[in-house]
C-alpha cells in the first residue's frame, strides 16, 4: 500500500496562515522558523528549502512514515513529538529514537534509499514543515551546506540508536523511563509531556503497569506531576540523577549536528 493510502489527507490541517511562496506552498517566514536544524542554517540556504516546504498540523497518532513504504515527504518538526520504531516480533514496536522539534524525519532518503526500514509515528500533537522527497534530494545534490547539516544528523540519530540499544540493555526500568522524560524533554524544548502511560509503555517495549508503578515512585519522590494523558516535569535535576547518563551522550551527538562542534565529545559521558 502506497503511503498517500496510509494518511488521510483530510486530517491535514494546515496551520495558520502564512505566506504563500513560488511553487504555491504555505511555508513559514523563515525568521520564525521553530525547527532547530533548519534554524542553524545560512538564510540563503534555510530559504532554499523553504521555498519548498509547506507548514502541517501533526496529529496524534499519525504515520510520517511506513515500515517499507515509497517515502513521499520529509519532515522538519516544529513542535510535538515523534517516534520512530522497529518492529520486534509480530506486533510489538520499540522506539529507537525520539523526535521532536530539534528533528527530521526522512533519512533514508538523506542516504539514497526511497523506502523507509522504520514507521515513524507522532506521539504528541503539533506542526511541521514537509518537502517532498524529490525537492529535497535536489536541494541535497544543489546545496552542499543543507547536504552537510542532513549528513551530521544522520550520525547523530545513529548514536541515539545505538545508545539506546545500550541502555534498554543494561540500564534498570527507572532509569531508562527518567531517560526518556529527559529526552522528551530537550526535543520538545518544555517539561509539559502530553502522552498516555501506554505510548510510553510501547516506546520502552515494556508493560503498561510498569510504566505506572515507575511513575509512582517519581510523583512520591517530588520528580514529577501526574496526570490524565500528561506527565509535569517538575524536577529536572534529580531526575537527571536518577537517570543513566544516555540522555547525555544523545543529546551530546545532537549537538554536535546543530553545530558541527568537535569540542562536544561525547566520549566523557
Ligand atoms: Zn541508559
């Protein structure tokens, strides 16, 4: 099944009006540009791909991408959450990254390949600008600098993973639920988690009640504030304590893509 069958277009919502460019695209001024990889580029080269974005409302739910489906967009997220995830076993999803406004989704087509080995879903609510797949490969083979900043994000998602590989492997349940409240954290750029238990749960690969008897604990130890689909950070320190230190290397490699700082070595963690 083609991925244009896969979303309902009628649950595209655009945004709030906003200019219309030359290929006749809602895009955003590119002075409020929320999506930090976009946000870091020259404005020649930020403009370049604007010109061929056009600005979406993400639902809760929604698939950017399907396990083994012709990619048709890219997206850069401006706000709300992602989760990409593999398959392990007939129906269960792990996550093996976690989007959000710092984001992209559509690496595959950063490395030549059109059909996506992972489904890429929104956890929480917001926006995003999408490209089609073939304006982006050819302002990638027209603009080194945009080529450049796609290139060092691949590496960074690549350290996620595989730092996520590690951890589900050798770091306890706290650690790995404080982890990725922190992670969530620093891509959605708030302490406000709109999420329910169960996507955590799914995210983690572990059991729903799990996930709520580790959150218990956080709540009775003043780290964090429950409630119905909402999770309050209300202690970022301690719960940076109670965590291992793989949000740290993650967000470390992140960094490093925003930035291209060599100085950030993500060895020390
Ligand atoms: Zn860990």
């Amino acid at each position: 099944m083609l991925k244009s069958e896969t979303i309902d277009d009628r649950a595209w919502a655009v945004g709030p009006p906003r200019s219309i460019n030359r290929n006749g695209l809602l895009c955003p001024d590119p002075q409020e540009t929320c999506n930090a990889l976009l946000s870091r580029l020259s404005h020649r080269s930020r403009q370049n791909l604007l010109e061929r974005c056009e600005s979406v409302d993400l639902a809760a739910r929604m698939r950017l991408q399907d396990r083994g489906v012709p990619i048709q967009y890219a997206y850069f997220i401006e706000s709300g959450a992602a989760s990409v995830s593999t398959r392990a076993g007939d129906c269960l999803q792990v996550e093996i990254q976690t989007l959000g406004k710092k984001d992209f989704v559509g690496i595959p087509l950063v490395l030549g390949m059109r059909i996506s080995p992972h489904t890429c879903t929104v956890q929480m609510p917001g926006t995003a600008l999408r490209i089609r797949a073939e304006a982006l490969i050819h302002v990638m083979t027209t603009d080194r600098e945009v080529e450049k900043m796609l290139l060092r994000y691949v590496q960074a998602t690549h350290i996620q993973s595989s730092q996520l590989v590690a951890c589900n492997s050798r770091h306890s349940l706290n650690q790995r639920v404080a982890r990725w409240l922190l992670v969530v954290r620093d891509r959605t750029d708030s302490p406000e988690i709109g999420i329910t238990h169960r996507s955590i749960a799914q995210a983690l690969g572990v059991r729903r009640a799990s996930i709520t008897d580790t959150f218990a604990e956080m709540e009775a130890a003043g780290l964090i504030r429950r409630s119905r689909k909402h999770i309050a950070i209300i202690n970022e320190p301690c719960l940076a304590e109670l965590s291992c230190n793989c949000h740290r290397v993650i967000q470390a490699a992140h960094e490093n893509s925003l930035f291209g700082n060599p100085g950030l070595h993500i060895e020390r963690w």
